[in-house]
C-alpha cells in the first residue's frame, strides 16, 4: 500500500474530526478547530455499561491512581482517597445499593472515589493545630471537586489504553451503607463508584448526542436567548438517540422531567445533609 500524501493525511484527519463531532452534537456540529488524538479520545467518550470478564493488564490500577494523582488539586491539599473493590460480596452489595446495577459485578476493576477529610483531620490531631476551616462547605466542596478531577484524569487514561468506564453515582443512594461496606473512617465520603474493564461488543454503547454549544457557551454575558430553540433541536436528536438504544425516555427534556420532577428519583440522595451529618461532617 502507498503511503499517505500529506494531502491525503489531512483529508483523513479533518473526516475523523467532522465525524467525531457530528457523533457528539448531531445536527448541531460547532465550527471544527485544532486537532490531535487527545481530543479525538475525548470526543469518543461514552458510558458502557457492559464488560468483558477480561482482565486489565497487571499494574492498570495503578497507572489509572497515577494518572489521577496528577489532576488539579486545590492548594495540594489533595482531599481524595480510593478504594478498589474485588470482593464479590462486597461488589454485589454495592450493586444493590446502586439499583441492582450488574456491571459493577461485572467489570474487571472497580474503584470508589472518596472525598476524604479524614486524612487532615488526622493531621489536625497529630501536629496538635485546629483546622478552623475543615467544617465548612468549601472545604467539603474542594474535597468533591478534587475527587471528580482525579476520576477524570482516570477515565481518560483509561480510554487512551483501550478500556471503557461508567461513573456509578448510586453510590450516593445510601452514603451511610457505603461507608460501613467498605471501612471508612468519619469524614470520608464515596462520591461515586468507576468501572474499568474491556467493553463487550454486543452491548449498546453509542457516543450519547450533548446539548448544542449555543446553550452551554457564553460569550462575555450569559445569554439564554437560544435555549428554547436550541433544546426543540436536541430533543430531536435525543429521540433518535433512544430510539436506536432502546431507551425508555424519549427526549431530553422527557429525562429531565422523569429525572428533576419528583423527588422519588433522587432514590434517597434528598438525605444526603443529614446522613454526611452522621459520618462526621460538620458542614457550616
């Protein structure tokens, strides 16, 4: 085979990047800049939520824990631990607690991130130095932050190497239940669950189409002159979406109905203040 002219690589490159945003945004595909294979890993991002019982290759752990030990951490005050879970029993309980989700059973690695006050507040106590600031929301909401940045990093890193993820925020159904199965100390939240592992090719798993860059990008003042116009469009394109992945909700806008409207789909996350109450955090 002759090798690539130049020409014919560009050409190449600008169809996968034409492609891969009219995956993402449908119809509604924003002007095609810079370009590399960082973001094209990006774009191809997607939930799978069936896994090969493959295992990772030997040391994938930990190279995922390094690649999220270099994410942003505010004042590297790093206010983040992990847990990888292999007990089967520990796996299906977590599983029920998430509404029965298998491919937390299923997938070859699964890892909860932790928002972890513990660790300075063990400081705290050893250097003999009150820390006036561990009880306050900010605190706690660096501690979020910083674990959903270290989980990104993660998740990309896991991609780059050929794997699949999914976030399982149903970790937040019953904090408390969590906490018990898996030994943390007070102040020691499981933000979310990620699982890791070999999609299986018979699942689903379509790049799911996101709302139209008019919606989500400002330019010097916030602007929702094209939302009711813009989410028309996208409800179209969510339609199409489910219908070819059999979803149950239709549209977008259906979703989030289903999903904002009455409080029984939070499935017991509206207790989320008082049962962070009971694991030790003074929230002010």
């Amino acid at each position: 085979m002759d090798a690539l002219t130049p020409t014919d690589t560009q050409k190449k490159g600008t169809q996968g990047k034409q492609a891969a945003l009219a995956r993402r945004y449908g119809a509604a595909v924003p002007p095609a800049g810079p370009w590399n294979e960082t973001i094209a890993s990006l774009l191809d991002h997607r939930s799978v939520r069936g896994f090969l019982s493959e295992p990772v290759p030997p040391g994938t752990l930990e190279t995922l824990i390094a690649a999220a030990q270099s994410a942003a951490t505010s004042s590297n005050m790093q206010l983040w631990s992990a847990i990888a879970v292999t007990d089967p029993a520990t796996r299906k309980a977590l599983a029920a607690i998430a509404g029965n989700q298998k491919h937390i059973e299923q997938c070859p690695l699964y890892i909860a991130f932790i928002a972890d006050m513990s660790r300075n507040e063990r400081m705290s106590q050893a250097e003999q130095v009150t820390f006036e600031n561990l009880p306050y929301l900010e605190t706690f909401m660096v501690a979020c932050i910083d674990a959903a940045l270290a989980a990104q990093n993660a998740v990309v890193a896991a991609e780059s190497l050929g794997l699949r993820t999914v976030y399982i925020g149903a970790m937040r159904n019953d904090p408390a239940r969590v906490h018990e199965l898996l030994g943390l100390p007070p102040k020691a939240f499981v933000v979310f669950g990620l699982c890791v592992g070999y999609a299986d090719p018979t699942s689903k798993n379509e790049v799911k189409p996101r709302l139209p860059q008019s919606t989500v990008l400002h330019h010097e003042r916030y602007d929702a002159g094209p939302e009711t116009r813009d989410r028309l469009a996208y409800d179209a394109e969510m339609a199409e979406f489910s219908a070819r992945n059999e979803m149950q909700a239709t549209t977008w806008t259906a979703r989030m109905l289903n999903r904002m409207g009455p409080i029984k789909s939070m499935n017991g996350r509206e207790r989320i203040r008082a049962t962070l109450a009971k694991l030790g955090f003074e929230i002010r």
